[in-house]
C-alpha cells in the first residue's frame, strides 16, 4: 500500500512539473520606428515579420529612450549617437502601418559630410539570438550616380552594402543593366536589398539587386547588446534608416516560470527520497 502511494506521489510529481516547465514563453521582440521629425508613427501591425507595439521616436532631438517589446513584457534601451544621429527626414503620409514604418527615417548626409549614426540598444537577454530587419527606404533611390558608394549598414560588426529604393531617383538610368523603379514605398511593398561584401563606386549594381530592407540572421545579444551603425564607413550618401525590428531566434522562458520549475525540481527531488525510504 505505501509503495503504491508513493508511485502515486510520483506521478504527481511528474504532472506538475511537466505543467510548470510548459508554461509560456515570450518572444521578445522589438520594433523600432524613427520619426524624422514627423507624426506618422507606426500604431498597428508592421514589418516583414509583422509585429505589434512598436517605439516611435522623434529622432531629430533624441538621445536615447526606453523600448518595450510587442509583447509588453519586457524593455530595454536604445542610444543614439554619431554625428548624423539627429537628423531627420521623410516620405510622405503613411497608414499605422507597413507605409508608415516606410516614412520618416534618420538621414546620414551625403557624402562630403561623412555622417553616420549609432543604434546601441542594451538591456537585452545576453546571448539572446536575433533576425534583424533594418528598413530602409528614403526620399531617392540610392546611389545616384557612378561616383557615388553603396549605402552601408553594420550590425554587431557585420558589414552589409547595399542599393536602396525611393521616392525620386534624379537619374533613374543609373544601374548597369535596366532602370532603377521609384516612387511611393506602397509601390513595391518589402524588397530585400542584395547585400554586398565590400564598398565599391563604379559599376553599380544592376536594378534588381536595389531594395528596401535588409536581413542580418543569428545575432547574438553580446552582453545583452545590439549596435547598429548607419553609413558606418562614411562613404555613402544618405544612407536611410526608416526602423529597426529585432525579431527573436530562440525564445526563453518567463522569469516565474523558471522559478516554478524550480519547484518542480525540488518536489521531485522529496518524492525520490520518499521512495528510497520506502
């Protein structure tokens, strides 16, 4: 009779810990808007991985500020610094949305002016794994011309260079094979730009490799850190930076649902001691 009570204790046991180490888990993803000195702040649904509750902020004045996750669950912060940081500019009207993700971004300056700006967000799960999506669709298509660089984006030390769709292009006949479209973002909906390994001003990519997002996979927040740098080599002209989404590779476990299994671990640990005895 007692080792049957006991085997029934275990299996308890068993249930509930299984109950406690199923519990939810969060995503922890972000969404990151810049408003260029607009008020058409992303307010539904957005992204190439669509996601709610995005952070829109007026980067003319900005320095830093706190972002929360689609979730709401959790925050972190996000630093802007460089001397192009506090620049704005923007593309027209949006909707809540995709459009208005597309419109208002940091401008970078051109390339004379060598400017660059610096998105540092701490406070982030160390060695949580992301997708990140940099969104970037300016005023004109970029570059103009075959003196001009590609436009180049870096995220935690990975460099990727691209073409960029826009608005206007003042010389759309400007990629070696075909002419570069342009025009409202809600006319090509999201491009992924064809990263390019180097830098490079001659012979410039040809019209399908343009685009208006980017796609860097499986980064690691280092010390619970993502830093994004926008025209990092001070060679591209305007280099549009509309918004940034961390999407979450490896989702973790709620704090108190780690706790809770701690206690399932601690009851199992009792039961065991209860059947040696036995």
């Amino acid at each position: 009779m007692k080792t049957s009570l006991n085997k029934h204790w275990l299996a308890a046991g068993l249930v509930s810990l299984t109950l406690i180490t199923s519990g939810s888990l969060y995503a922890q993803d972000y969404g990151i808007h810049f408003l260029g000195g607009t008020t058409d702040p992303v307010t539904g649904s957005a992204g190439v991985v669509p996601i709610s509750g995005w952070n829109n902020f007026d980067n003319v004045d900005l320095t830093s500020g706190t972002i929360t996750s689609s979730g709401g669950s959790q925050t972190a912060s996000m630093t802007l610094s460089g001397v192009g940081a506090n620049r704005g500019w923007n593309n027209g009207t949006g909707n809540g949305g995709d459009t208005s993700l597309n419109d208002g971004y940091i401008d970078c300056g051109w390339t004379s002016s060598a400017q660059n700006a610096i998105v540092t967000i701490s406070g982030l799960s160390s060695g949580q794994v992301f997708t990140v999506y940099l969104y970037a669709f300016g005023n004109s298509v970029q570059p103009q011309q075959g003196s001009v660089w590609l436009n180049d984006y870096t995220v935690n030390g990975v460099d990727q260079w691209v073409g960029l769709l826009g608005v206007t292009a003042s010389n759309p006949g400007l990629a070696n094979s075909g002419t570069v479209p342009y025009g409202p973002w809600s006319s090509f909906g999201y491009v992924l730009a064809t990263p390019f390994s180097s830098n490079f001003n001659t012979g410039l990519p040809s019209a399908s490799d343009f685009g208006d997002y980017l796609e860097f996979t499986g980064v690691a927040a280092t010390g619970g850190q993502i830093v994004i740098a926008d025209d990092n080599d001070g060679k591209a002209g305007r280099s549009a930076l509309d918004g940034i989404e961390l999407v979450s590779a490896s989702p973790v476990p709620e704090p108190s649902v780690m706790a809770l299994a701690g206690l399932g671990v601690s009851l199992l640990f009792v039961i065991r001691r209860r059947l040696v005895r036995a």
